[in-house]
C-alpha cells in the first residue's frame, strides 16, 4: 500500500557549537553519517525525502544521494522557517498528505520509532502529532536532554504548549518531559498555518513548536507519542554530546 508520508529532514544548520566546517549531519555514529542513518530510518515512510540545507550543502547532497529532494534555506531562522521555505519550493501535488518532519543531527532514530509515530499520528486523526519523552533528572548522560523544549500541559493532561529552554521560567525547566522535536502534520493544515508563525521569542526564530499553541487555538486535534526509550530521542550540539550518542550507536 501506498504510504500517506512524506518526510522533511531539517538539515541547514550551521552547526556552529562542534567547532569544524564539517556539516552537523556528516558526523557518524556507529561508522554512518548522521544524515545517512536517517534516510536509511525514513525510507519505508517515504523513499524519496525532501532535505532542507543551507548555501554550503555540497556534502551533504553527496552524502545524501540522488533519490532525495533539496531545498535551499539561505538564512537560518529556525525551524518553522525550513519548513517555510519547503512550502515555497515545492508545489502543492509534490506533497503527500501527511508531513513528517525531522532533525538532521538526531542519529539514533529508528524504522520503529518512525513507523509507531506515523500510525499514531492516523489513528488519531490529529492535525498535528509530536514525539515526547519522559525523563527522571537531567543528570549522567540525560545531561543532554537539558536545552530541549518542555511539555507544558492544562490540568486534564491534555498539550498546552511547548517551551523553549530561551523563554523558560526556572520553574518550567523543571518539566521532565520534553520535546523530541519529531512531528507529523496534516499537510493542508500545516501549508496554511506555517506562514502565521512569529519571531517574538529569544532566539528571534521561526519555532515550529509554535503550531503546537496555534493548533489549541483553533481548538483543532493534537496528538502526542511517546519514546519508551530516550536514547531514541538523542541529538547532538556538542562534541561532548556526540560523545555520549556514540555510546548508544552499536544499536
């Protein structure tokens, strides 16, 4: 059967905390790229992904082969604003009806992980699906978990919104589960919110956490999956955080 999905892997960062020229998502883990073990993660989803780089992207391309789809991000103002420029590369029939959207510096990504996001996303029916995980401490090699968004939810349990660790109160860094930052969309939906999105925060970047308070907004459908196994859910700024993955890239 024809899979509903496309994939979007988020690959125009700078990357500038590793201290090199070499693109984030080159650097391996297990004797394989970053980029490569996520193509290889997404290619029963979607066989032909669409990868977002910036004006230095000729590693990438290589690295990345000929049956994924390139679209330039010139400025990095995050990562609503990749997926901005995705809507206006492509055109609206090169786009299948759901969007998955990924990092490109998360190596330890999985086909099953993948698989049960994508399922829980149509099962659910929701125009937006989001992947958490749930942490006891920030201590040891979860360390590397600090500087994600936190799960903000209303007193029924239901998503209320996502924080970045920029704008967050010392009381919501202490919110233990967090925000993978692996989404699925509806594609209708997705196309005619993204443009709405704002620079008002910190970082003065387009958050695409932000669909999450625009999706309550129009009281329409959200959906949360969640990692039983946060190294599933490791990504990397850092030397030192590329290090601890490595300890996990065996799997």
């Amino acid at each position: 059967m024809e899979t509903t999905f496309d994939v979007i892997i988020l690959a125009g960062g700078k990357g500038t905390r590793m201290n090199s020229n070499l693109p984030k998502p080159l650097y391996e883990v297990g004797g394989i790229p970053t980029l490569r073990r996520i193509i290889v993660s997404t290619s029963a989803l979607s066989p032909r992904p669409i990868i977002v780089v910036n004006d230095q992207a000729e590693k990438i391309i290589q690295i990345a082969g000929k049956n994924c789809r390139f679209v330039l991000q010139k400025e990095q103002k995050g990562t609503g604003h990749a997926v901005q420029c995705v809507k206006r590369s492509l055109k609206k029939s090169d786009v299948k009806e759901n969007l998955m959207v990924l990092p490109g510096d998360h190596p330890m990504i999985s086909t099953k992980t993948l698989n049960e996001l994508s399922a829980s996303h149509l099962r659910s029916n929701a125009s937006l699906t989001l992947c958490t995980l749930v942490v006891p401490d920030l201590e040891e090699d979860r360390r590397l978990f600090f500087n994600y968004g936190r799960i903000r939810r209303d007193p029924s349990g239901e998503l209320a919104s996502i924080v970045e660790v920029k704008d967050a109160t010392e009381k919501e860094k202490e919110i233990r589960e967090l925000n993978v930052g692996y989404y699925c969309f509806k594609t209708t939906w997705l196309w005619k919110n993204i443009d709405a999105l704002t620079d008002h925060n910190a970082a003065r970047e387009f958050y695409l956490t932000d669909l999450v308070r625009v999706a309550i907004e129009q009281n329409v459908k959200t959906n949360s999956y969640a990692l039983d196994d946060p190294s599933i859910g490791m990504g990397f700024n850092t030397p030192e955080q590329l290090e601890i993955i490595r300890k996990y890239g065996h799997r």
